[in-house]
C-alpha cells in the first residue's frame, strides 16, 4: 500500500510504501516501510516521485519484496500459489503491487525463464510478470502486460 504523491518533483515528499500483512483480511496490519530511492537523483525528473514501477526499487529491496510476497503466499496456498505483478499499460492504480494467489495450472505457457533463486527474479521495464514456483526454483513468465489472470479470482 502507498502514499500517493500528488505534486511534482517531490514536493510533497516522503510517500512511503507501506508493507501490510493482509493475511486475516478483516484485520491488515502495517507492519513496516519500504525504503524509498534517494529523492535529490529523481527531485528533477518530471512526474511525481514515488513507488511505482518494480524495477524503479534496488535489487535490495526488490528481493525483500519477492521473499515477503512468497512467504505469504506459501501460507495462503502451500505450493499452488502465483504471483502476478500488470504491466503499467494495464495497471488501473498507478502505485507497485503484486497479486497474489492461487495459480492456475492451465495457464502455464511456454515463455518462461526458470530461475533458481528469488535473488535472481528480473524486473522488467517495458511488462508485467508473473511467478509460481516449480521443481528445484521458479517459473518467471515474462513479456506479457495482463499477468493476474493466472491466478484464480
Ligand atoms: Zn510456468
């Protein structure tokens, strides 16, 4: 969940993105911050400053989003689990968010790459992404705008 900048070049700076535990849907509990890039490299691009692309975060960050998302979605669904991160053609909120939930077995595809380790998931500029896990690591589905739709709604 993210504070929204409303204001160019940061001028309403911080807007933190919140990390919430949604686990019990009744209750989420915000249960810390991501860290944000240095606002002085991006104060004089234009736009408004903020969280919203996932290869904008550092590697850093990146992962400790995938370990999180992954725990909690190992709790949820055991090993049936996906998550699916829209491209920004086709994301209808503008802030970073990931998808998480059951993955549906007809929905795999060829156009993979299969990667070992969270550590090695890319984060790419121009689509969306979508995970589940598979033997011995992990299916990253890449190239593909509208990723939520292998996962059960
Ligand atoms: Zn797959």
């Amino acid at each position: 969940m993210t504070d929204e900048a409303k204001e160019r070049h940061a001028q309403d700076w911080p807007k933190p993105a919140w990390v919430v535990d949604a686990r019990d849907e009744t209750n989420p509990m915000i249960i810390g911050t991501l860290p944000l890039p240095p606002v002085e490299e991006y104060r004089e691009q234009d736009g408004r400053f903020g969280a919203h692309n996932l290869h904008e975060y550092s590697k850093q960050v990146r992962d400790r989003l995938w370990h999180f998302a992954i725990r909690a979605a190992q709790e949820k669904f055991g090993s049936e689990w996906g998550i699916a991160y829209n491209g920004a053609q086709v994301r209808t909120q503008c802030h970073l968010h990931l998808h998480i939930g059951r993955f549906v077995r007809a929905a795999e595809t060829g156009r993979f790459k299969f990667v070992r380790r969270v550590e090695d998931f890319p984060a790419p500029e121009d689509s969306g992404l979508w995970v589940h896990p598979v033997e011995g690591g992990f299916h990253v589905h890449l190239g593909e705008q509208i990723t939520e739709t292998a996962l059960v709604r």
